[in-house]
C-alpha cells in the first residue's frame, strides 16, 4: 500500500488530487521582484506550490570551477563562481520569500544543493525539501535532509535503480515521508525521450507516492501521461517569458501554460474517476435502445414447444438476453406469441 505524505495541508498520494508543483529554480534571475511575480503567476495558474533552489557557492564547487570564464548568453557573471553568486538570494531575502509564501498560502518547496543550505532552510520551516537529480548519490546531503523532519521530494534524473534504491535507504532510515519522481535530467528534450513506464517500474518498487518532475519541450502530453500512469505529484519549470536569459527559461512553462495545464489535469483526473467497472446510470437508457433481446422469429401458439427456429435477436434490449436462448428452448409457450414480439421470462413455463 502506498503511503500518503502531507505537504502543508494537502495529501500526496493515491486517492488524492496530483499535487503540482511550479517550479520557478532560478527563473527569478536573481531579482526577488521578479520572483515575487513568479508565486503570484504561479498562484493564478492553481499549482499547489512553488518550489526554488538554495545553494552555498563556496560549498558548490571547487574552486577551479569557480574561477573558470563564463561568458555564454546565459551567463550572470565574468565566471561561473560570479554567475552563480549574482543568482543566489542573501538569507534576508529568504526570510522575504518564507514570508511571501505564507501570507499567499502557498507551500514553498525548495532544493538545497549542499549541507549548509540544507541546514539554513530547516530554520525557515519550508513545506518540503526536494533532492536534486544531482544529489541522488550525495548520501552525505541525504543523510542531513533525511533527519530534517519534513517531507522529502527525491528526484531520479541521470541515476540507475541501484542507486535510487541506496538514496530511499539512506532517507528511510530517519523518515517515511518520501516522494520519488522520475525525470530526465536535460533542459529541455524532446517528449519521445520521457520514458514515462519508468513510473509504473518505479510504482512497483517503492511504497512511495511517486510522481514526475518534468524538463521536456513545451507542452502537455507528457505530464498528462504520467498522471494517467499514477503520477501523484507534477512538476515543471515555471517562468514569465520563456525567451528570457538563463539556463531554465527554455525548459519551462509561462502562466498561460501552467494554467492550461493544471486546467487539464483537474480533467483528466476527474476522467480517470475508479478502477471498479460497473454500469453507470447515465449508460442504462442506451444500454436499453442499443442493447440485444431475444425474439420471437414466428407466430408462437399457447403451448408450443420452443424450437431454436422461433426465435431470433434484435433490439431494443428491454427483454431476455440472448444468453437465455439455449434455456428458452424445449419449454411451453404459456400465451399465444405474436411473430416480433420481445420476449420476457413469464412467456414460458
């Protein structure tokens, strides 16, 4: 049985709305306006949270890295340490987003990329700490989160079973509250690569709610596919124009976008409705006209013996099924049967 998890006030698993999740990253660009605007968007387009990414630069990367030239039309800074840093917000700011999301009702996830920022975000209470793809085998970072007492979103993106099997292990051992989501870990690619069967594998294994973190081309068919295989949580890239510069934006969502989709997943689910097959009202007049009966093929005479000649099948299907045919015959007619006459049970003996 696959366990529910609690993300602010909603359940996260089966039986339960898909919990969709804007992910706005680093589409703000540094500019905290600009993500303010992004939770206000996002908040327009019904998603159930936003979620952000927190990183300690100097606990990011070697320094070698740091330093190297990065010039590209993405880049933020002379190099990659200046880029990075001019797209990190100042704790203050943190604080500001908490609060921001708070009094907007929205839940705000985020994903910290090492223990320091892991450590910092406990300290403002975030609904859910998501695990990059990056970090699946940062057991070290897992072991931190995993005690953190908050729901925990693992990303599967460029990793093998083996190693999502060791990273649910590391974090089981100090919480049950997990979600896994399977993603493809490139911005963006085309749907064809998706791969959605990797939900029902991953389904399987874990008994996890699982769901889908998205990078693919603009679009629906993706997401709404994996809601359909069970996906119980969805997440895209979420920005305001997806021409903006930054690594992200082309991989994302505008408004208009996440609105239609959060529209159609409300659909979908509300068509998925119950796995128990039974005929509904709405079905019985139709099953009535379209439906087969037994008939009579001839005049039949009051106590005539039945013969598999009197009778045929037509509609409507207001009488016997023709299943009943081999019992009908060899039995007395209790009244005279006109020729085309539907037939009921009390007609015989």
């Amino acid at each position: 049985m696959m366990k529910n998890v609690r993300i602010g006030n909603k359940n996260v698993g089966e039986k339960n709305p898909c919990y969709i999740i804007a992910e706005i990253g680093l589409n703000h660009n540094g500019d905290i306006n600009l993500a303010k605007k992004l939770i206000d968007e996002a908040i327009n387009a019904g998603v159930d949270s936003v979620k952000f990414q927190k990183r300690s630069i100097p606990d990011l990367l070697i320094k070698e890295m740091l330093d190297k030239p990065y010039s590209g039309p993405n880049s933020f800074g002379s190099t990659y340490g200046e880029h990075r840093n001019f797209l990190e917000f100042s704790n203050d700011q943190w604080y500001e987003i908490n609060q921001y999301c708070k009094d907007k009702k929205i839940d705000l996830i985020v994903s910290p990329w090492d223990i320091p920022s892991a450590n910092f975000l406990d300290t403002i209470s975030v609904a859910a700490i998501k695990i990059a793809s990056a970090d699946v085998t940062n057991i070290p970072l897992l072991a931190c989160i995993a005690k953190k007492d908050r729901p925990v979103i693992l990303s599967t993106g460029m990793s093998n079973l083996e190693e999502i099997d060791e990273a649910v292990s590391v974090l089981s051992h100090d919480t049950k509250n997990i979600i896994i989501l399977h993603c493809i870990s490139a911005y963006p690619f085309d749907s064809k690569l998706a791969n959605l069967n990797v939900i029902k594998t991953l389904k399987n294994r874990y008994p996890y709610p699982i769901g889908y973190s998205g990078h693919e081309k603009s679009g629906m068919v993706v997401s709404l596919g994996a809601v359909a295989l069970g996906a119980c949580v969805i997440e895209r890239h979420f920005t305001l124009d997806h021409t903006l510069k930054g690594p992200d934006h082309a991989a994302s969502l505008e408004p208009d976008g996440m609105r239609n989709l959060v529209t159609a997943i409300r659909k979908l689910e509300e068509s998925l409705g119950s796995p128990e097959k039974k005929i509904l009202d709405i079905e019985l007049p139709i099953r009535e006209k379209l439906g087969k009966s037994i008939v009579s093929a001839k005049y039949i005479k009051k106590g005539q013996v039945i013969r598999e000649s009197d009778l045929t099948v037509k509609g409507p299907g207001s009488g016997l099924k023709p299943k009943f045919i081999p019992e009908i015959i060899g039995k007395k007619a209790k009244t005279d049967i006109p020729e085309d006459a539907i037939l009921q049970r009390d007609l015989f003996d």
